[in-house]
C-alpha cells in the first residue's frame, strides 16, 4: 500500500497548480461552512439574549388577559402590588432580578413631528435596568422620585434632533381609555445597539408612569431575570404568585425558537450546495487526471496492477486533496470565526419592530467554534471529497489494458 502512496502524492505533484486549485476549493469550502455555522447560530443566540435581556426576561408574571400587543391598562389587566411580589421573588436565590415594569402606547410630539412609541415605566435601581444604564451614550440616567425625565433610544434622538435638556411632549393612554398629554425634560439618550427597539422605546420612572396612566400600585408584569438560564425551571416552580399566569422564555420566545429551527434547515441546503460545488471540482480534477494519464494506466495493467489497485490510486489522490483542504479550511476559518465573535460584523437596521417579538442587534457576533463543528465540518468535508473521486476512480479501474495502450494521452 506504500508504493500507491508514493504514486499518488507523485500524481498530485506532476500538476501542481491543478491539485493545489482543487485543494483549495476544499479549503474554502471548508472555512464557508465553518463561518457560515458560527455566524448563523450566533446571530440565533444572539437575538434570544436581547430578546430576554430587553422585552420578555427570563421569566415573566402578568395577569391572564394581559398581552403586550394591546398594552392594556385596565385595572383588571395589570398586577396589583407588584413591588411586594418583586420583592419576594428576589429573595429565591438563583434570581438576578426582579422588577415591576408598566407599558404604555404613546405618541411624542416635538416641533413639528409627531411618532408612536412605547413608554416603559421602570425602577431605575433595579439590576435589571443595568443594559440602559451602561449603555448611556449622553446625560445622566433616571432617579425614582424624577417626575419629568425621561430617557429615549439614540436612534430616536438622532431622527428628530433631540438632545439631552430638551423638552417633549408625550401623550399616553390611560387606564380609563382617555389620554394625558404632558412635558417631560429628556435627561439621558441610551443605545442597547438594537435599532429597532431603541427607536422605539421610551423610559421613566415607575411612579411617575403609574400617576400618568392612573394605574397607581399597579404594573403590567413582573420582569425576571435569572442568574442562569439553566434555573429557569426551578424558579418557575419556586414562584409562589396565585391569579397570575407565571410565563418562561421559552413560552414567550416561540417565534425566535421556530426561525432558529427554520434557519437550520436553510443551513443544511447552504451546506449541501456548497459541498455540491466542492464535489464537482474534485470530481473534474480527477476525470481530467484519468483522460490524460490513460496510456499511464494501460501501462500500469500490463505491468500486473490490478483493477482494484488502480482504484485506490486514484482514491487515495482524492483522500490527500481532502485531507489537505480541510486542514487548510480550519486553519482558516477557525482563527476567522474566533476574531469575528470578539469584534463581530455591522448590519445596521434591518428593520425589525420593536413589537415584532424578535430583537436583532446592529452587529452579528458569530458564536465561537466549538470541537463539534470542527469535527462534522471535517468529516463532510473529507467524506464529500473522497465520495468524489469514486466515479474517476471507478472509469480509471474499468480501464482495458489494451485499449488504454493504444490511446493517444
């Protein structure tokens, strides 16, 4: 089996620009599915933390007739006491935080331009607000007792020309299906990096939300987050809030679950496609390398080679094209993957909701390689370039010593 070794690795040299190009096809190949993986399944987990992190948590109490769609402010729809059921919940100990939030629709008017929106009331103290806090790009953030500040998204203010210390007007329905119009002073402009619901989403003071849309000790849900995801069942069941329904990301994220599966699907056609395309680049080296070399192979049958040896010459061709085009590929895209996840890649707006139910950032951060991925894009890898070289190897061992000594390659 040492000589067929020898012979390939021979072959293979005798047109090096042919071997090193379709080596490369596997390379690159190879370095596309890994990127493409990363990226794909980063951009999924990505989307669900700022889904969790911005609009559901992980775990979220609000009445059985509440939904976020109508923002409803009626007294039977909201929660009653809500500080007193916060506080009993963070006391569970794998809970990070758990905070009462008031959703509101409003429309802000400022000079000329008016925009429909959603005010959130929050307690600024609470760990839960920490994403809007770190991510004030301009004033200062809110207190508790403010009862004109509020903070809006950056891509909001940059819309209308807003700036910290200036006046606006919201109008927010109440809970007795009338409107309250009144100014507030902008004290902070924020980014999460998500546009969509930056330039939606305006922030205040719980209290001052609850006297606005005259729902006093009352919110629209107890917003969870935990310290690991993985506890989300056990605090699930810990929670002791009777006549409210007790929701789970899980239950809330239905939407990002069902594209994520979606888009593996689309994933698994891209791979197909692209080992399609590496196929038939190995195949074609080898046929061109069987035409040329079939004075070679009648040679070889007349020297006492069997069918079977030919074949595995020309498979063993293939099996080194693959080996080196995979390793080539990992050794691409591997470090590849690895320098994107930490500075990741701009996509800007693109034009997702704030109410869609998915939040997707400006930027993707494709999720780390893992031993996983390297080993099943590897073996599709190898496996796709080998299968390729069967056909070639198959017409070479079909080859009559005879007719093959009298062809003219």
């Amino acid at each position: 089996m040492n000589y067929i070794l020898k012979m390939s690795l021979r072959n293979l040299a005798r047109n090096k620009r042919r071997s090193v190009f379709s080596a490369l096809a596997v390379s690159i190949g190879t370095a596309l599915l890994l990127f493409m993986s990363a990226t794909l399944r980063g951009e999924m987990r990505g989307s669900l933390d700022l889904t969790i992190n911005l609009y559901t948590g992980h775990l979220q109490i609000h009445t059985e007739n509440y939904k976020d769609s109508n923002m409803s402010l009626k007294r039977a729809d909201t929660i009653e006491n809500p500080l007193r059921i916060s506080q009993q919940i963070e006391t569970i100990t794998q809970v990070k935080a758990a905070t009462p939030r008031l959703n509101a629709s409003a429309v802000l008017a400022f000079k000329n331009e008016t925009i429909g929106l959603q005010v959130i009331g929050i307690d600024p103290s609470s760990e839960a607000n920490a994403i809007y806090r770190e991510g004030l790009i301009d004033g200062k953030f809110l207190t508790a007792d403010d009862r004109e500040g509020v903070l809006v998204g950056y891509p909001l203010a940059e819309n209308l020309g807003l700036k910290v210390g200036d006046s606006i007007d919201l109008i927010l329905n109440t809970s007795d299906g009338e409107t309250d119009e009144q100014p507030f002073i902008i004290r902070g402009i924020y980014t999460t990096d998500t546009p969509g619901y930056d330039k939606a989403t305006i922030f205040m003071p719980l209290e001052k939300a609850q006297t606005i849309t005259r729902t006093e000790n009352h919110a629209s849900m107890i917003y969870i987050l935990l310290n690991n995801m993985d506890d989300t069942d056990a605090v699930k069941a810990a929670i002791q809030a009777p006549g409210y329904v007790i929701e789970d990301w899980r239950d809330m994220n239905k939407l990002i679950i069902i594209v994520e599966q979606l888009s593996n699907a689309m994933m698994f056609f891209f791979n197909l496609m692209v080992l399609g395309v590496t196929s038939t680049v190995i195949m074609n080296t080898l046929l061109m390398a069987v035409y040329e070399r079939t004075r070679e192979m009648g040679i070889l049958g007349a020297l006492g080679m069997k069918a079977k040896q030919i074949k595995a010459l020309f498979l063993t061709e293939a099996t080194l094209l693959a080996i080196g085009g995979v390793l080539v590929g990992l050794a691409i895209g591997i470090p590849l993957v690895l320098y994107f996840s930490n500075i990741g890649f701009v996509v800007g707006d693109i034009g997702i909701s704030a109410n869609s139910g998915m939040m997707f950032g400006n930027s993707i951060y494709p999720d780390p390689t893992t031993f996983a991925d390297v080993i099943s894009v590897s073996l599709a890898g190898l496996l796709i370039t080998i299968a390729s070289g069967y056909y070639p190897a198959s017409q070479a061992a079909k080859m009559e010593p005879v007719d093959a000594l009298h062809s003219n390659n």
